[in-house]
C-alpha cells in the first residue's frame, strides 16, 4: 500500500440528495476518499482536517470501474472510487463545509 499522508485521503465531500437532506441532520457525512486508504485513516484525516470534530464510526463503499461504451464498442473504463460515511460523536462540531 502506499504511503498516503491525512490531507491527501479526503479527496472532495460527496454531495447527493440523501447525503445532503437526511444523514447530515444525524451528524453523518459523505466524502470522495482515496481509493486505498483504511478507516482508520479516514478518521484521523477528519479530525486533523476539521477543528473539534470527533469521529465515531467510518463506513466505507468501494465503487468498481464502469466500461464506457460508444455505440456498443467499449472504448475505456471510468475511475474506481471509494466513498466514506463519517458519523458524528455527540457533542462534536459540525463540519461547515456542507452548510450553504
């Protein structure tokens, strides 16, 4: 595995309609991470990353490469990708990254 330091693990937040409306009111959030980087990893990137924010639980999702085909002929493959669940310890501090 390679030698991957905390600000290079969170990549972008990842934003959709149920990350955004409902799991961010439970203090849950959804970040793009590097692709080999562990939990535990992830949970130090978090909390190096965003002052008084304590992690309690990670859950990860790893996404496969999708073919692209063009007119029924693959032509390449999309990037694999690996998206972090952060859940919230009561009484930490929100991340102001999300709020609009």
């Amino acid at each position: 595995m390679a030698n991957i330091q905390y600000y290079d693990v969170i990549l972008k937040p990842y934003i959709t309609e149920k990350s955004d409306m409902n799991m961010q009111e439970n203090g849950i959030y959804t970040f793009l991470v590097h692709p080999e980087s562990t939990k535990t990893q992830i949970k130090d990137a978090v909390e190096k990353m965003f002052d008084g924010v304590k992690v309690e639980k990670v859950r990860t999702i790893n996404r496969q490469a999708k073919v692209v085909k063009r007119y029924g002929r693959p032509v390449g493959k999309k990037a694999k990708k690996k998206i972090a669940m952060v859940s919230l310890a009561e009484g930490s501090k929100e991340i102001e990254i999300f709020e609009a």
